[in-house]
C-alpha cells in the first residue's frame, strides 16, 4: 500500500469495501449490454459501473478510470460480437467523442478522452485525440427531446482535414461514456461516414 492509499483509500462505490473502487463481487453483478446494429455498449448502465461513470464525469475522480478500463477490457476481450475480424488490432482507430474547449476547461478533462486513450493502449487499438472537431459549446442534451436534441447538435462536429490521408477502409470505433439516446454520436457518426469512411462501430462503456 503506497502513501496515497493510506491518505485516501479507496473503497467500492458500492458496497463500500475497501480495496478498489469496483470490487469483483459488484463488478461481477454488472450486466453486460452487447452489440445493437452499429453500436456496442460494454456494460449496462448500472450498478458499480454506472457510479464509477458518475464519479469521473462529475467528482473529477480521474483515478478511476484505470479500473474502468480494466473492467471494459476484461469484457471487451471476451467479447465475440465486437472483436471478429473486422476489429484488427493494427488497423482499428479509437476516437473519443470531443468536448467543446470551454467545457473541457472547466472540467479539467475530456472523460471520453482520458478512458478512450488508455483502453485504446490496452487493446492494442491506435488512437487519434482530434480527428473530429467540436464546433460549438451546445446545451446539455439532458431534458430535451426530439427535434429539440436534434437542432442542439446540428452541425456541432466536423471532420479534422490534417487526416485527409487516414485510409477510409480503416475501422473507426468512436467512444464515448454513456449512450443515452444516441443523438451525440450518431451525431458525429454521420460526420465521420458522409466524409467516406466505412466502417464507423460506436462504442460506450454502458448504455
């Protein structure tokens, strides 16, 4: 146990037992979610995970994302319906979801970025930070509908020409934390497929 642990020691956000953040036993009663079409979430939004999410995004509790990434990848390693043949280690690009640089500021980090960065790392993905580009600091998409949530995110993402060179056969997987109604990435996914790009696979820690 270093210093830091004897400070401030971690403990489930569940349960509450000492050790991790997310222990095996809570980690265990996650249910995984699975592939829909083009989308593959890891996990549902519950339990364990879905406090871990929670305390990133708004605790500023950076250090749980490497037990997040390690509870994805045990999953994702496993997983048949997203690592086929389609997802070849060298030839799979991870892309996080960007942030608007005012909000990015305020927070002190971009959680898609920061998890996306590492996980990528960890199943030998590679990693482009800026291949899209956040145009406009939009509202929260929480409490609004429809076409409401549709006119907040018109035109929020454009395609980053320095990579006009990335091959558009290659498989793109565009990352975020949470897919709710999947307006923000289908969003940036008809961004990324209008500009020619194939093979376009969203992919969340939970839903």
């Amino acid at each position: 146990m270093n210093l830091l642990d004897l400070l401030f020691p971690k403990n489930c956000l569940e349960c509450g037992k000492k050790g991790k953040y997310i222990c095996d036993m809570c980690y265990s009663k996650v249910t995984p979610y699975g592939r829909n079409g083009d989308n593959y979430s890891v996990f549902k939004y519950q339990g364990v995970i879905r406090k871990a999410i929670i305390s990133l995004k708004y605790k500023f509790a950076t250090d749980i994302a490497d037990e997040l990434v390690d509870a994805c990848t045990v999953r994702l390693a496993n997983s048949q319906q997203l690592m086929t043949n389609e997802i070849q280690p060298g030839y799979s690009y991870l892309v996080p979801i960007p942030l608007h640089r005012h909000r990015e500021n305020w927070r002190g980090f971009n959680q898609a970025e920061l998890i996306g960065q590492k996980l990528a790392k960890a199943m030998k993905w590679k990693f482009i930070l800026d291949l899209l580009i956040r145009n406009k600091n939009t509202i929260p998409q929480v409490g609004l509908k429809g076409l409401s949530r549709r006119h907040n995110l018109s035109g929020v993402f454009s395609l980053n020409s320095i990579y006009n060179l990335l091959p558009i056969t290659c498989n793109l997987l565009l990352f975020d934390d949470v897919y709710t109604t999947g307006s923000t990435i289908n969003e940036a996914r008809k961004v990324l497929r209008d500009a020619g790009f194939k093979n376009v696979i969203s992919l969340t820690i939970a839903r």
